[in-house]
C-alpha cells in the first residue's frame, strides 16, 4: 500500500499538478489538505476520470480536506463529535481496506499572542480525546495531514532563527507529542534520520528549494500493526519545482498490505 499527503493549496488551481502526479506515482491513497473548495464545486469528475474515488468536506477559499482512493472509502465522517462547523473542513475519516485513515489540517496558530495560537493547542488536545474515543493504538490506523508543527531541529532549515514561530515552538511540540505518545509512529522519521529533508517551502524565500529552506510540517504517522510493515517513505519535490505549484510538496509512505481485516 502506498499512502501520500500533500497541502496541494487549492485543489483547483492545482488540477495541471495534480492529476499527472496521481497519474506518475500511484497512491493507493492521497490524503489532500487545504482544497480551499465547497463541496458542489469539488472536481469529481477528473478525479474518477482517472481511476479514483474521493471523500471531500470544503469551504469556500479556505481549508478544506479530501481522501483520494483506488478503492472503496467507507465509514467517512468529517470534524470532532462536538459538531462544530469549523472544523468540519479540517478534519476527515474514511476507511480504506480495513485501514481507518484520519486527515487533518491543524490550524496554523497566526502568532503565540494570537487566539488562534490557543485554539491551536485546543485542537490537539480535541484530536487526542478524538483518537481515545474511537480507535485503538492497538489495532491498524493512519494519520495524515499538514499538522503545521515541525517536530525536531532538524525539521526546520534555519531552528535558531525560527524558534518560537507557531509551527516550531515548544508549546505546538509539546501538544503534537501529546497526540504521537496515544500510539503514533513518524514513518518518514523511521526511513529517513537525515535533516534538510522539507514538504513545505515558503513562497517568499527566493530560491527556497535550491538552497534547501524549507520545513517539514506534512506528516504521515501510523500505529504500530501498521508502522511494523511500513517499508519506505519519501518526500517528492518535483511538484513543487512545476509550474505554478503550492508552497507544500507531497510526502509519500509504503507498507505491506494489512491483511488483520476490519478492525
């Protein structure tokens, strides 16, 4: 099974990226964040055109997620049990061969002083009772997504300059590693130990892929049935080396396939 994330920053916009990709690299599964899309307008048709199926929840011009499928997704629900409309857009499950996948697009905090900095911390701890209520580290689940937290030093090009932005500050760490300690693995950190290795590169940094300033805040984690059979991971930078990409570039994880059945 191959799984992939990518904030693809406006699923629209990105079609002329998107599709080739799909096309080239095969997920099994592509989880997709910020599709800044309502649901009437989401691009279904060139979606199925090439063989996959789609589980969508958008907003106009904002956030926004999706599971992109070869096969049949199932059990889809969207947003925290609380019903709050605002988080409808950033968080969606669905299943896929018995493997439950969970997308998220964590608010980005704007600023430590900020209330959405607060919320931001709220909403990793809402992920964590989220996780506790309907799953079980013990049994096959994936969590993907642009969680806007870059985890370690060596997930940031520049840490001494960046320390205390709100993707790289010991509070967003600390509620990150609040949700990892449930039962989460980092694939890529399990195939890849190397610093300088980005999904996310800023639009205004000139020459930010070249010379490598870029962070890593899109994640693909796993509970360990899964994380024991995951073979490889990477991040692909050709798409944003394209024409008129996003600023985020896709991570991609490989694993056996599960064969426990419906957990």
């Amino acid at each position: 099974m191959r799984i992939a994330t990518w904030n693809v920053n406006s699923i629209r916009s990105r079609l002329h990226a998107l599709i080739p990709w799909l096309e080239t690299v095969g997920p099994d599964v592509l989880c997709l964040q910020e599709t800044k899309v309502q649901d009437h307008d989401f691009p279904v048709a060139a979606i199925e055109e090439i063989g996959y199926q789609a589980a969508f929840r958008g907003e106009k011009s904002y956030n926004g997620v999706a599971i992109l499928s070869k096969t049949l997704i199932v059990n889809v629900r969207c947003g925290f049990d609380d019903g709050e409309p605002t988080d409808e857009a950033r968080l969606i499950v669905g299943e896929v061969n018995g493997i439950p996948i969970v997308n998220t697009y964590v608010p980005q905090g704007r600023d430590s002083g900020h209330e959405m900095f607060d919320y931001k911390l709220e909403w990793f701890r809402r992920l964590r009772a989220f996780f506790e209520s309907h799953f079980s580290p013990e049994g096959p689940l994936l969590w993907t997504g642009d969680l806007n937290v870059a985890p370690e030093p060596i997930d940031v090009w520049d840490p001494k300059r960046h320390m205390g932005h709100v993707c790289f500050h010991p509070r967003t760490t600390e509620a990150l590693e609040g949700v990892k300690s449930w039962g989460f693995v980092d694939l890529f950190r399990l195939h890849v130990p190397d610093s300088g290795q980005y999904t996310y590169y800023d639009y205004r940094t000139k020459d930010g892929v070249a010379e490598g300033k870029g962070w890593r805040v899109d994640h693909i984690l796993a509970t360990k049935p899964l994380a024991d059979r995951s073979t490889a991971a990477w991040i692909d930078l050709e798409p944003r080396l394209g024409e008129k990409p996003s600023d985020h570039t896709p991570m991609v994880a490989e694993m056996g396939a599960w064969k426990g059945g419906t957990p």
